[in-house]
C-alpha cells in the first residue's frame, strides 16, 4: 500500500482527481493535508475518489495553513458528506508538539470515520498504545518516511507486542514542492497505468 502525501491545494486536488481511478486500481491512498479555508475541492476530490472505489485519508488537525488552529470545518465537512462512507478516512497528523490527550481527544471524536494515526515525528506510542488499550489492535498506523526509521525501531519493538496489525510506512511526498509532488504522482501512476 502507497499513501502519497499532498497538502490540499488546488493543483493537488486537480492531480487527485484526475489520477483517482489511476489510485484506486493500485491500491494507492491518498493522505490529504487541507490548507486552504475552502473545502469545495477537497469535496469534489473525495467524491471522485469515492465514485471510481478508492480511499483516502484526509487530515483534520492540519500542520499548516487556514485550519491549522481549527479543524472544525474539516470535522463538519466530513460529517455531513461522507458519514456513511468508510472510504474516507480522518486523519489524525501526529507531530513532534502534539501532546497524548489531544491526539487521544481528536480519535475519540473522529471515531465513526475509521481514524488513522499518521506519524510526523511524535514520541510519546508507547503512551499513545496504553491509552487505545485493546482497541490498538483495530487502528491504522501510518508513519511519514522522514519519520519512521526512528520512531518504527521505537514504536514497532515495544507496541508490535501489543498486537498492532495495521503498520503502513508511508514512501511520502510531505514537503515537496506541489509540482514535485505532482510529477511524482503522475510518474508513478503513468509507470503502473
């Protein structure tokens, strides 16, 4: 499994659209960081992802941009569009300043869209593991490669023991230029198309 990692600008939503049967059929999953204040993109890229049987991940306590400080719009839109789709995923960006009572917080809440766990640098699994308790076994875990040689050498060796099934390393394009990560995307999809 591929998630290529995009923030949510325009282009990328445009790449996301136009390569989402592409996706699918490969079993790629795209993780989608929105940055900008609207989401009628992000909507028409989810829809797309979902009319041709694809997944995806969507981010809702971005890093970055207009809802960096506030995902509530993210939250609504995922309430009310794709709450009965288990397609759509929410994503919850796990970074090196977050703390293990909002992370804890934001998997509660999200709880109906299958939450995934997306890795950037946070330290504190073993914590995070005690907290999801028996229920670990049941959540997806996803690492940004920036991030996993270190935190899977952690991570894997002490919560692996407390029967995590669902371990993905993320090859990410997290950071790339937008036309990089673009031009990644399509290559990519051009050489399994």
């Amino acid at each position: 499994m591929y998630y290529p990692y995009f923030r949510g600008k325009q282009f990328e939503l445009i790449t996301i659209r136009e390569t989402a049967g592409v996706m699918a059929q490969a079993g790629f999953v795209p993780i989608i960081e929105p940055v900008k204040e609207t989401l009628k993109g992000l909507h028409r890229a989810l829809q797309t992802v979902c009319e041709v049987g694809g997944k995806a991940i969507v981010i809702v306590n971005p890093y970055v941009g207009d809802h960096q400080d506030n995902g509530i719009g993210i939250t609504g839109l995922l309430a009310q569009e794709f709450a009965d789709n288990a397609a759509v995923s929410a994503g919850i960006l796990l970074r090196e300043d977050m703390n293990l009572e909002d992370a804890y917080a934001l998997f509660e809440a999200h709880a109906a869209h299958d939450p995934v766990f997306v890795h950037a640098g946070f330290g504190d699994q073993k914590a995070l593991a005690d907290q999801l308790g028996a229920g670990l076994k049941n959540t997806r875990h996803v690492f940004i490669e920036k991030h996993a040689s270190t935190l899977c050498r952690r991570c894997l060796s002490k919560v692996m023991l407390c029967s995590l099934s669902k371990i993905d390393i993320v090859a990410a394009l997290h950071g790339y230029p937008r036309s990089e990560a673009s031009r990644a995307l399509r290559t990519s999809v051009a050489w399994l198309g």
